[in-house]
C-alpha cells in the first residue's frame, strides 16, 4: 500500500474538470485508489463523491494506492496533483 498527502492549491479546489480527469486516471490502473478529507473518504473513481467531499484551496488530502500497480499508480497521481490541482 502506497500513501501520500498533498494540499491543494487549485484556487477552486477539486471541481468538475480536475474531479473528471482524476477520475480518468484512477481507472488507468488496477489498484483502488482512495482520496480521504476531513474524515471523509471514497473511491477516486467515484465523480459525484470527490466532487461532494468539498475539497478546497488549501485542503490536505490523503491519497492511499493499492494494488497489483500501485507503485506505478502512486506515482503518477502524485505527478497529476502537482500538475492540475
């Protein structure tokens, strides 16, 4: 299992067009990707749940990775976090 945190510094925070991106690349692989805020924790795959957690510019959130591909999944979330949010 593979676990990284990171703030978010998207101004808007997760909204629907890094949600749905996120989304896209959770599937890619075959680890279950999960995303936790505030206690609160779902599926990345799931749009309507990462859009409903209320993850705002300066929230922490904590991305766990498991699986058969979860080195590989892990880093390249941690790359598309940098990247978009």
């Amino acid at each position: 299992m593979k676990t990284f945190q990171y703030e978010i510094t998207d101004p808007i925070g997760i909204h629907a067009r890094p949600a749905g991106q996120l989304v896209k690349t959770a599937k890619a692989f075959q680890s279950k990707v999960m995303v936790e805020h505030n206690g609160k924790q779902t599926e990345a795959t799931r749009l309507m749940s990462l859009m409903g957690m209320g993850i705002r510019h300066g929230s922490v959130v904590t991305v766990t990775v498991e699986g058969p591909d979860e080195e590989a999944a892990a880093q390249q979330l941690q790359a598309f976090f940098r990247e978009t949010l």
